[in-house]
C-alpha cells in the first residue's frame, strides 16, 4: 500500500524532488520516507528512497553520529523497486540525536554521496 502511495505521488511530478523536501545535490537528488512514519530510538525501520533521476543507482547505505563519532550497529540492505524508487531495510538508530544519513549512488559512471540530516527525538 504505502508503495502504491509512494509511486502514485511521486509520478505525479514531472521534475525531480525540489530543495527543503529533499536532499540535494546535483546531479541526483533523493527524497524519502520511513516506514514507521515515527521512527523509535532502537527499533528497526524502513527507508523508502527516491533518486532523481531515475536513471541513478543506489551503491549504499550507511548513517553515522557526527557529533559522537560513531555509526549504526546494523548494516542495511537495499533492493530496486523500480521507477527510481528503493527500499532499504534493516536502518536502527540505536540513540536520540542527530543522524548523518550516507547515500552513496551512481550516475552515468559518476559516483555521488548525499548526506541528509535527521534528529532523532
């Protein structure tokens, strides 16, 4: 359902995601959401992702604590979905604070990293 949802919203716009809804870096952009919508100190979680354009590959996934100087304890997996959209399972952030997510992807040969915030209350 929340796919269905997902890929309905998101076909509706003819450009990629804008800034402020996204994280942006030229070329590709990528605009998420999780699954839990309220993601919990410690409990596992779902990131549905976006890249733009879709032609963008996602090559990983990791997030870390800048200002702790640590990452996750769980290494997430990630699959296709099709139309630029990916899910990736098995994200726990495991302390309240603020979360550097690591999106490594690939286009046109050229490797890209997008690192959106997140606080985690």
């Amino acid at each position: 359902m929340l796919l269905a949802l997902l890929s309905a919203a998101w076909a509706a716009q003819a450009e990629c995601p804008t800034p402020g809804s996204s994280s942006s870096v030229a070329p590709v952009q990528a605009r998420w959401t999780t699954e839990p919508v309220a993601v919990q100190v410690g409990e596992p979680f779902v990131l549905w992702l976006e890249l733009c354009p879709a032609a963008a590959k996602l090559v990983g996934v990791d997030a870390s604590m800048p200002d702790h100087r640590h990452g996750m304890n769980y290494k997430p997996s990630f699959k296709p979905m099709g139309e630029g959209l990916w899910r990736v399972e098995g994200m726990v952030w495991h302390m309240a604070g603020r979360w550097e997510l690591k999106l490594d992807t690939m286009l046109n040969g050229v490797a890209h990293r997008l690192t959106p915030s997140v606080i985690l209350k």
